[in-house]
C-alpha cells in the first residue's frame, strides 16, 4: 500500500513538473510574440520618421538641434542589440517626436502642408497601434514574471534559467517633463 502512495505523490510531482516547465515555455513563446507584433508598429513609426523630420526641415530648418536629437535617437533604436536596450531607446524616440510635434506646432504654413498633414495621421494611427501592443505585451510579461517570481514554480524557474523580462515602460520623467517651445526666434 506505502508504494502506491509513493508512487502516486512521484507521478503527481513529475505531472506538475512538467506542466509548470511547459507553461514556462507557452508564456516565454507569447512574450515573444507579443514583443514582435510591437516591433512591427514601432517599425512602422521608425520607417515614418525620416519622412517626418524632411517634412519638418523644408519649414523649420533652423530647428536643427531638434531635428538631429530626433535622428540620434532613431538611430540609436536601430542600434540596439537587446530588448531592454530597445525599449529604453524607444523611449527616448518617443521625448524626442514630442519635441519635434512641438516645433511643428510652432509653423501654420507647415500644420498646413498636406503631406506633413498625412504624415501625422500615419504616425497618430501607428502611435494607437503601438499603445495597445504595449499593453498587450505589459499584460503577458506580467503573468510570465508572476509564473518565475511565485513559489514553487520560482525553483523550476530558476532550474531552467527563466529570468524575468522587461516591461515597456514609459518612463516617468519623460513623459511629465514639459516641451519647451520657443515661439520668439522661430518665425
């Protein structure tokens, strides 16, 4: 009778290990997934940018410092070589459009432009899209960091090398801090 009990509390351990291992495994593979469809629409607004700040130039070319931070920190998402790294980038890419949208705001004549007009409401529609994937991906990297943090399934965690993995955060103080706009040298 004592080796069907220890053979039932055996069996029971090794179906829990293995269902903890493969939900582990199903989550790793969404937060991939949930990563990727966000780096489609952050793609999208890196591939508007460009457009964006040439737009911006032909009206406001003495609105250099601006447009070269806005480039610096494209260029910066594109050289970034982890996931952390590339949302901290995007981050900054981020501070930056708003300073450009500031400038922008600065310049009927450009508000006006009809390219700069539709190249807004690309940016506006990618910019919802990347929002909702954010918190698509917010939502599975937090059941995924719960699963690797919560005790038991912390050991297999640790057994198998799951670490936690970022969120994508806006940070706090760029998204607060006011854009600075100066309306007397830019006319």
């Amino acid at each position: 009778m004592a080796i069907w009990i220890i053979l039932a509390v055996v069996v029971l351990f090794a179906m829990w290990f293995i269902a903890t291992y493969n939900g582990f495994v199903k989550l790793g593979v969404g937060c991939d997934e949930a990563f990727s469809t966000m780096d489609v629409y952050l793609k999208k607004r890196f591939d508007l940018i460009p457009n964006l700040v040439e737009t911006v130039k032909g009206y406001a070319a003495h609105e250099s410092e601006t447009l070269q931070a806005v480039t610096a920190a494209r260029s910066a998402v594109g050289n970034s070589s982890t996931t952390a790294e590339k949302l901290e980038n995007e981050n900054i890419l981020s501070g930056t459009l708003r300073s450009l949208f500031a400038v922008a705001e600065a310049y009927p004549d450009l508000k006006a432009n009809t390219n700069f007009i539709e190249l807004m409401e690309q940016l506006k529609s990618v910019e919802n899209d990347i929002a909702s994937a954010r918190k698509y991906y917010n939502a599975v990297v937090k059941k995924y960091n719960v699963k690797c943090r919560v005790f038991p399934s912390s050991i297999i965690a640790r057994m198998f090398g799951y670490e936690s993995k970022p969120m994508f955060e806006v940070s706090a103080a760029a998204e607060r801090e006011n854009v600075k706009v100066d309306f007397g040298t830019n006319k």
